[in-house]
C-alpha cells in the first residue's frame, strides 16, 4: 500500500467514525430532545402511525387508540370522559394539540422515548406494528367516581392522595367536559367546542386541583400557622391566647371577627387547641403576629408552599408572600386570608404531611410505564420532598384535628367508626362575594391511608351561606369512605 492509499484509507476510517459517532448521538442521545421538538414534523407525522399506548387506572384503559380511516391512522378515544378529562387530558393530532397525562407522558405513549430506543428497534427487525407503552396510574377508579359523584355539579375540585407515599388517588375538577370532541379529526368541529369551553365564564378547561385561578384557602391554613407554633418550641396546644369578640388588625383601622361573632368559647383566654376546634379567627390572627411572617413562609413552604410540583402534570405554586409582611396583613395569614392563596393539592399535602408523621412526600399520579410486551420498562418510586414537623409534634397536631372533627367545626366529616382527622374552612372574597369552602384531612386519624382536600367555589350556590362544614366536608368524607371500603 502506497503512503498517500494509507493516509486516505486512515482519513476515512476517521471520517466514517465521525460519522457513526454523530448519527449514534443524534439517534440516541439526542432523540427524545429532537421528539419533543415542535419543528419536527417528522417526528409528529411519523407518531401517527405509531398505535399509542393506553392509558390505565385500576386495571382498566381510560384512554385508548383505535384504527382511524384518515391520515391519522388511529382516533384516541376516551372512556367516561368527563370523569377524568382533567387527568387524560386529550391529544389531536389534527390541531397539534396535547394536554394533562397525553401531553406529559407523550413520549412512552408514542413509543418515541430515549428509553423504548431498542424497543422501537426491535420492532423494525421483527416486522411488528410500532406501537407505544402503556400509562399505568396511580390514580383508583372507584374513589375517583366517588369524588367526582361526590362534588357533582358544583364548580369547585377534590384531591385524595396516600400520605405514605404521595401516590395521588383521585383527581376531580368541575365544572368539565368531554374530552373526545376534543379529540375528534375534525378539527372544525373541535375548533368550536374549545372556543366554547374557552369563552365559558365557569372556565371548564382550568384544572382546579392543582391551578386554575387559586382561592384563599381560609381557615385551612390554621393547620399551617399551629405548625409553626408548634414548631418553634414555644407554644403546646394549650397554650393561651388572649379571647376578645372583635380585633383590630395592628397599624390598622380593620376589625377582625370570629364567624360566630363573639368570643372564642368562654372566658378571658383560649387555647391553640381549642381555637382550632372551634375555627376561631381573632385567636389565629393574634398567633400569626407573635409567630412573625418569617416563621409562618418558612412552615408554609415546608408543606410545599411557594413551588410547583411535576406529578407529572404540573402545578401552580399555592402562595404565601415572598414579600415581608406588616403585622395586619400577617394577621390576615393567620385565618388564611390576605394574600395566601393554594390549590387543593397544597392543602392535600399538608394533611398528609401531618398524617405521615411531618414528613411531606412528594405527590405523583404515574406508578409504572408497560410496554406493549407486558414488561416494565419504568417504575416511579416515592420520593420525600422534606419534614415539616416533628413527628411527635404531628401527633399533637393530628390530635387537634380529631377534635376539630369530632366535636368541633368540621363535624360534617365524621365516619361511623372512623377516627377521622380534619379542618374546614370558609374563605371570603370581599364583601359581596360568595364564599370559597373548603376541607382538608385524612383517615384514620390512627393509621392514614388517604388524605383528601376539596374546594367548593361560589359558596356552593349559597352565597356567603354556606360553610366548608355543610358542604364541603360531606364531599371529603364520600371520597375517604370510598378509600376505606366503607
């Protein structure tokens, strides 16, 4: 062999690994960033022949693709839609649109996933039909009927999540819609039914759950200042705070009442614990103050306040001020008020942080991805997202709680034979405007197997008459019955 055959012969070996190892990294490196790519149309042409996965909850496909005579080979079609609209989420391929578990687990379901690399490889070599995997949530049928039976026709949402291990259980939002004319090729027709849920002032399309435009979480966020109270080591659940009928909000000429009117039960002086039965707002905004706003943004976070979370369909942060306080708004904090804002889901994990010993796990709806073979190719594992309270102090707190339920403000959440642990709240919104009720808690008090909350917005059609006892903590306790088999 020549000199200048050798040095040519040596060039392209170099230029055929660089080659190789170009392509190598786009294929596999690079793939599922390219997948996700907008501008790829290859990619989204190419998914439509591709017979995505289904989407599962106890056993049974909730979403699933069947042979379409189109260009789009297969039409995605959705089982009791309403009931889970805001869990699927749809996808069409028509209008190049995804949302909810469709949109964020996109890439299993297309079978387009850096993980299914080979899977997809295999499948060229054997001759077999692409197809995606499956979608197995966390998410049980039965309480997610009970939940959504449950709030029925009220605008409003409910969330159940297991406090073990934050594998969400349930997740309803009302009012919704059907996702299969979302779905439909035509895309006229679907064009028309979402500019209708979008023009709809009760906005269908919001996921209340976990965003959407958030409510005060009103006397629910007690949970979150006795926390901190506890917490700093100054105060016990019977430690006293001054018992006045009306307060008048520090550098401020705004009275504070408690939803009774008068004092918080008898005498000069009451309890944290009793204060919390009662749902007693003087008391609470009194503790806001001397706690500090430091202290209470520092708990409220430690529930998760302040962050959103990828469960995987991703949430508005609830909100407690970044922003230092003055003393009268963090009076307002103290009974949920102000500027506190939350989603069920943040007042879920609050519960089951209490009810887990003060550990907040994190929450997810995924347990595992299937492959079309059956195999397991992903599991999702429990993950702690931090403690926010010591676990001999949650259990004075869960102690509270039962009492709150028992024999206090949140009686309409009792279950025969059950220790249920809970609080309500009744959140205002100025002065006309009806109430947002609220409940959050879990049960068994003695070994919590799911955590629940619900928000009921326009009062629940009562105006500033109704309470988040008569109205929303019946739906909660139809949503824990189901969890309990009762």
């Amino acid at each position: 062999m020549t000199k200048e055959l050798k040095r040519l012969s040596i060039l392209m070996l170099i230029m055929f690994l660089a080659l190789f190892a170009s392509t190598s990294w786009i294929q596999v490196v690079q793939a599922e960033t390219l997948a996700e790519n907008p501008r790829n149309t290859r990619a989204l042409y190419d998914s439509y022949q591709v017979q995505r996965g289904s989407i599962i909850a106890s056993g049974a496909a909730i979403a699933t693709s069947v042979p379409s005579t189109d260009v789009y080979s297969w039409q995605r079609v959705y089982t009791d839609a309403p009931m889970w609209s805001q869990v699927t989420g749809w996808i069409n391929p028509a209008l190049g649109s995804a949302t909810g578990i469709e949109l964020e687990m996109n890439q299993v379901l297309s079978g387009s996933a850096g993980s299914q690399f080979l899977a997809r490889i295999e499948q060229i070599v054997t001759g077999q039909p692409q197809r995606g995997s499956n979608v197995m949530l966390s998410l049980d049928a039965t309480v997610q009927k009970a939940a959504f039976d449950a709030l029925g026709s009220q605008q409003g949402a409910v969330i159940a999540i297991e406090p073990k291990t934050g594998r969400v259980l349930a997740m309803v939002s009302s009012p919704t819609f059907d996702t299969n004319l979302l779905a439909t090729h035509d895309a006229k027709a679907a064009n028309t039914y979402y500019d209708g849920l979008d023009a709809d002032p009760a906005h269908p399309l919001f996921n209340r759950s976990i965003g959407g435009d958030l409510n005060p979480p009103g006397s629910t966020f007690k949970l979150v200042v006795a926390s901190a109270a506890l917490a700093s080591g100054d105060y016990t659940p019977q430690s006293t705070l001054p018992n006045p009928a009306s307060y008048t909000l520090p550098q401020s000429s705004s009275v504070v009442y408690n939803a009774s009117g008068g004092t918080c039960g008898p005498g000069d002086t009451v309890t944290i614990a009793d204060a919390l039965r009662l749902s007693c707002n003087i008391p609470f905004a009194e503790l806001a103050v001397q706690l500090g706003d430091t202290a209470i943004r520092d708990e409220a976070e430690k529930y998760g306040f302040n962050q959103s979370f990828q469960v995987p369909l991703v949430s508005t942060p609830s909100g407690y001020p970044r922003t230092i306080q003055d003393d009268a708004q963090t009076a307002l904090s103290g009974f949920g008020q102000g500027q506190v804002t939350a989603t069920p889901l943040q007042m879920a994990m609050v519960s089951a942080g209490i009810a887990n010993g003060g550990m907040v796990m994190n929450p997810r709806m995924v347990d595992s991805v299937i492959a079309p073979d059956l195999s397991v190719q992903q599991t999702f594992e429990d993950t702690e997202f931090g403690r926010a309270l010591s676990q001999d102090l949650a259990a004075q707190l869960t102690t509270m709680m039962v009492a709150d339920v028992s024999d206090g403000a949140a009686s309409g959440a009792r279950i025969d034979g059950v220790e249920v642990a809970g609080k309500t709240g009744t959140a205002e919104n100025g002065d006309t405007k009806p109430f947002t009720l609220w409940f959050t808690g879990f049960a068994p008090a003695d070994d919590p197997q799911v955590a629940v909350a619900v928000v009921v917005e326009n009062g629940g059609g009562q105006g500033q008459s109704g309470s988040g006892n008569t109205i929303a903590a019946p739906i909660a306790k139809k949503v824990m019955e189901a969890v309990l088999g009762r």
